[in-house]
C-alpha cells in the first residue's frame, strides 16, 4: 500500500471522515481538532479550552464531527468548522467512547462512572449504569441494530439496546483488557489490548479470538472492512495490520518506532485513515491519493 502522511501536531489521536470526504483528528494536549481536506490541506479548529482533551471522533446523523472531551463536554464540529458542545450528565465520568447510534443520536461511555450515555442532536442527555468497575471504552453501532461496548476491566463486551437493556459477554481471555471495537457486517471486531489479540463477536454472543504475532504489539483499535475483516492500529509495535475474515493477517505496514498509532477510520473507498500520536495522520491507499 501506499502511505501518505500529514503532519498535523502532536496528540493525535481519534479518527473520524466527514461528508466531504475531509479526515479528522483530535489533538488531545493543545485542545484542538485538525482536518486534512480532500486536496491534502491541513487546518485546525481551536475548542475553547486547550484543556478540553478531545478523544474520539465520530461522524454524527447530521453529517457534523462529534468528539468526546475529557473535561466532561460531548463536543460538535459542523462541516464549517463551527464548534458547539454541550456537557455530558455525568461530566466528571471522563467521556471517552462515543458512535453515531440507530436512533439519530450519539452514544458515549464515560471511562471512570461505569455509565454509558446518549445525546440528542440538540444536547439533551440520557445514561444507563454499567457493572460497577467495568470501566466501558469504546463504543459501535453494530449489525443487529444495538450498541456494543468494551468493557476494558471487566474482560467483557456488552450489548445495550436502545432503551438501555445490558447484556455482558464476558471474553474467554483473562485479561484481555479489550478497548477498540466496530462493527462489521455479521459481527463486531474487538481489540484485546491486554492479551495481544484482535476478537470477533457475534450477535448470539459466539467469539472467536486470533492472537497477533507479537503478543506485546498492545492492539488499541479496530475498523472493519466490508468483507468481514478488520484493520487493527498496534499501538506498541508501531504498527498496523488487516485481518481477513478467518483472522488471517494479509497486509502490516510499519511506522516510525514510537509513532504511537491509536485511532483508525476506513474510508467509503476503502483506504484507511491512522492517527499517530506523535503528530502523524496517515493514509494508506492502494493508489496515489
């Protein structure tokens, strides 16, 4: 594959595309958002505070960029740039998490409350409890018309329906720590970050885990692809692979030693985008872009 970068500052982290076809990523230290257009441009969007810590990005049902702040707020950037945000109900929760959900609303998780939330496109907010400790991390819309979420220290993966009904799937694995997760077509991929392995759940709660390589490589994030495989960022091996739907690594490609890769977004033309956190948004496609 062919590698681009752009070089948009340090902290980057999230990854979500827009309507356009522009690539997003939070810079969680300067309390910021930058945007690679289609034609490569790098611009940046200051939040109102250089603490707001943005984490993870989603594209919302309003076709806006949405992004979880670690001061509390469930950010909105439109497609001008303009920025709104609006506080999670339990703002000192840590919001973390966050996906457009089937009912034209976002859904996020708040990493220290053990709660899960939504929010209205016009900000009002409604959570649900999560087993106590659990510690829920990222967050998908998966094929079966419900949410589904990492509980990072529980070992588990829960189901939540739309009005907050939760079921939990603990993994086979021991710590497996699980975070990344997004949904594929049958099932949702899940990055096991403790375990060095990159899972596959099903609706009916089946799993299947294939353990990568390098157990210590610390998978962070998932995106799957359209035939029924995922891509996974790896963290602590500086690196990125695709998994084919037998979860069989076909592609890896290799980043600079420390470049910290963690979020990842899959484009309509199935190129994929990687944030790095040393300053890097890399895309990779199979043709100069």
């Amino acid at each position: 594959m062919i590698v681009t970068g752009y070089e948009v500052g340090p902290g980057a982290y999230g990854v979500a595309l827009g309507a356009d076809g522009a690539a997003w990523t939070s810079l969680t230290g300067r309390g910021e958002l930058a945007r690679v257009g289609p034609d490569g441009q790098v611009s940046h969007v200051s939040l109102d505070s250089a603490q707001s810590r943005p984490m993870v990005l989603a594209r919302g049902p309003d076709d806006a960029i949405w992004f979880s702040r670690g001061d509390g707020q469930i950010g909105r950037a439109d497609p001008a740039g303009t920025v709104s945000s609006a506080p999670a109900l339990t703002p000192d929760g840590s919001p973390y998490g966050l996906c457009a959900g089937p009912d034209a609303t976002l859904w996020y998780t708040l990493l220290t409350a053990d709660r899960i939330g939504r929010i209205s496109q016009h900000g009002d907010t409604e959570e649900f409890a999560m087993p106590a400790g659990s510690m829920p991390s990222l967050i998908t819309a998966g094929p079966d018309g419900a949410l589904w979420c990492t509980l990072n220290q529980a070992d588990a993966i829960a189901r939540i329906t739309a009005d907050g009904g939760i079921t939990p799937f603990p993994l086979p694995t021991a710590g497996a720590a699980p975070v990344g997760i997004d949904a594929g077509p049958e099932a949702v991929w899940v990055a096991e970050i403790g375990a060095g392995q990159v899972a596959r759940l099903f609706p009916d709660g089946r799993t299947e885990e294939f353990p990568l390589p390098d157990r210590s490589s610390r998978p962070h994030a998932v995106a799957a692809t359209p035939d029924g495989g995922c891509w996974a960022t790896l963290w602590a091996a500086s690196s990125a692979v695709r998994l084919d739907r037998d979860g069989s690594i076909t592609q890896e490609v290799g980043f600079e030693p420390g470049a910290e890769p963690h979020g990842i977004a899959l484009g309509p033309d199935r190129s994929v985008w990687i944030a790095l956190e040393t300053g890097t948004l890399i895309h990779l496609t199979e043709s100069e872009p």
